[in-house]
C-alpha cells in the first residue's frame, strides 16, 4: 500500500492564481501585524500500515465568541471563509515520536504521505506551525487484510444542500446555522450498518466541497451520527491553468489514488443523480473494475431535482459487472444492498 510519486514538473501558473496568491499574502501581512499568529486546521486523513495521507489546512483565524454550548452557538459557514490561508508554511508533524517537516501548498492546505507505523483503526498524532501550540490530527489506518471500503459523496447523498445552484450554494455555505442543515433520511444508518457488519473497513467522505467548509461538515456528520471517515474536499479559486477548479476531475483523481494506494480493496460508491456521481463512478468502474464492489445512486426527490438545477442522466447499468442499485434514500439504498448481496441480511 504505497501512495503515488508526485509530478516534479511546476506547470505555468495562469495570473488569476498569481493574482490570488498576492492577494491572500497581503491579507497574511495584515493579519500578523494585529498580532494574529497561523494554526493549523487538521482533517481526519487516512492510510496503511506503513504510510499516512496527512491533511490539514494552515490558517490565520479571526477571534471568535465563546461557545455557549459546547459547539460555536449559531455556527455559519462565511465564518470558516473569512480565515486567512498561510501559503506555503513550514508545519511539524510528529508521528510516533518522529518528527517531519512539510510544507503547505500555495493555499495552505497539507496534503502529504509520511512513512510511519501504526496500527489498523483510528490512530492519532500532531501538528503544529511556527513552534505554536501542537493540534492533534486523526488518521484511518487501513489493515492489509481488509478488503473492502466506501466512498461517499456528501452534498444531497448524506447532506440536503442542493449545492449545484450558484444561488443556493452560496446561500448555504454563507448563510444559513449549520444547525439548520438537514441530513438525507436514511444515510446514516446505511453507512454505520456497513461499518458494524465488516468491521476494520475504511470510510471516505469524497465531496467538490471546498475545504473552509471541512470543521462545519465534520460537525454535521458527528452530530448525525454518521460514521466518522476521511474528509477529501478541494480549494475553492483558480488553479495554475484553470479559471476555476474541476469538481469531477477531483473526484475523479482521487478515487484513482485510492485505487493506487489500496490496490485490494474493493470500494462501494455511493452518490446521487443531480450531479455527476453516476458519469465518474461508471469511468472508474470501467477503468479499474476490480477495485468497485457496487455503486448506490440515491435519486433526489422531484423538489431537490429542481433545486439542484435538475438530474444529470443516469446510464444503463443492467449488464454491469458490478451490481448497481438506486433509491430515493438511505433505507431504500440499504435494502438494495442487501438483496445484491453487497450488504449482510
């Protein structure tokens, strides 16, 4: 279970992300001039037995309110935006008593692979930026016995978010008390039913989110009692050749990735129609058709269709390999899964 070499070739960068890049240090500059110092952000990463995919995001932080209950009372998502990215900073990783230095990327998320040597589960470690306070970080280590784990999607597969409307994704992630958020009804215990029946088995949460929204969606799940797993958003602006970035192009590199790192494993894929779930799973089960054990497709209600700026066309799969099952929601998934097989009776 090795992950993959990165690209040593620095592409040109297009003058959007330059622009971006000098905007984001003015604001950094502006920021330690007020006294105000980065920390990092850690997100729940995954990994072997000899390896850790690492994840994290190195911010500057505005003050915030107290909490009154535990949580940050009347959480709102414009608040995780308005945090300054550090790009490019020196973080410290101390994995089992050995220390590694990394650094983030030009937006301040760490994304990297370390040697390390853990056992399976729920592992932890820390990190920490400009010899600041160490944050602790999660990580899922895979055991080389498993030989089964689940991708899901987030926004309308185990969210309500009819995020493809600029509008309403706006709206959403600005806006509206994360508390207000809803989750699809029967998600949660399709997901802990997988997870109690093969025990060991890895967890994906693979969404076009940006990162910013990472604490918020961490909460929600915890809070609705999905199984925790890693998190794999992207960052929100232009890259070095592209106006904006590609929400099924980071889907689809990363469930390839997976396929790289966890060659035996065999991956349940869940999403929804109203985006382009079912385009990228049929690629990937095409292109790697031993590594997809079955796709769930949760169809959006009629309302969510049009919210969601209507349904992307789903292909036909009766002569698929692998079983393929839809339902409009969690229980209807479960059962699907059931009688294919896929999940125990």
């Amino acid at each position: 279970m090795a992950a993959p070499t990165e690209d040593p070739v620095r592409p040109k960068v297009l003058w959007l992300a330059r622009w971006e890049r000098r905007f984001h240090a003015w604001r950094e500059r502006r920021a330690r001039q007020r006294g105000q110092r980065p920390t990092v952000t850690p997100f729940p990463g995954y990994g072997g037995t000899d390896w850790v995919r690492v994840l994290g995001r190195v911010l500057i932080v505005p003050p915030r309110t107290p909490p009154s209950d535990g949580e940050y009372g009347g959480v709102r998502g414009w608040r995780s935006f308005v945090a300054v990215p550090v790009g490019f900073a020196q973080v410290s990783v101390d994995i089992g008593g050995v220390t590694h230095d990394v650094v983030a990327d030009r937006g301040g998320v760490i994304d990297t692979v370390l040697p390390a040597s853990l056992a399976p589960g729920w592992q932890t470690f820390m990190m920490s930026v400009e010899g600041g306070e160490p944050v602790e970080t999660r990580v899922f280590v895979v055991g080389p016995d498993v030989r089964f784990g689940v991708v899901s999607d987030v926004d309308d597969t185990v969210m309500v978010t009819a995020l493809p409307r600029p509008l309403l994704a706006a709206w959403n992630s600005f806006v509206v008390d994360e508390h207000a958020r809803q989750p699809v009804a029967g998600m949660a215990v399709l997901l802990e039913t997988l997870v109690r029946d093969r025990p060991g088995i890895p967890v994906v949460y693979l969404s076009t989110g940006a990162w910013n929204i990472a604490p918020t969606l961490m909460r929600f799940l915890r809070r609705h009692l999905y199984p925790p797993g890693a998190t794999l958003l992207t960052d929100w602006g232009p890259t070095h050749d592209r106006w904006f970035r590609s929400g099924q192009l980071h889907k689809s590199e990363n469930l390839r990735r997976l396929a790289a790192e966890f060659p035996d494993i065999t991956w349940l894929l869940i999403g929804d129609d109203g985006q382009h779930d079912d385009e990228i799973y049929t690629r990937f089960a095409s292109e790697h058709p031993g590594n997809v054990a079955a796709v769930a497709i949760r169809r959006l209600s009629p309302t969510e269709a049009v919210l969601a700026g209507g349904r992307t066309a789903v292909n036909d799969h009766t002569a698929a390999s692998v079983p393929w099952v839809s339902a409009s929601h969690g229980a209807g998934l479960l059962r699907r899964l059931r009688e294919a097989g896929v999940v125990d009776s």
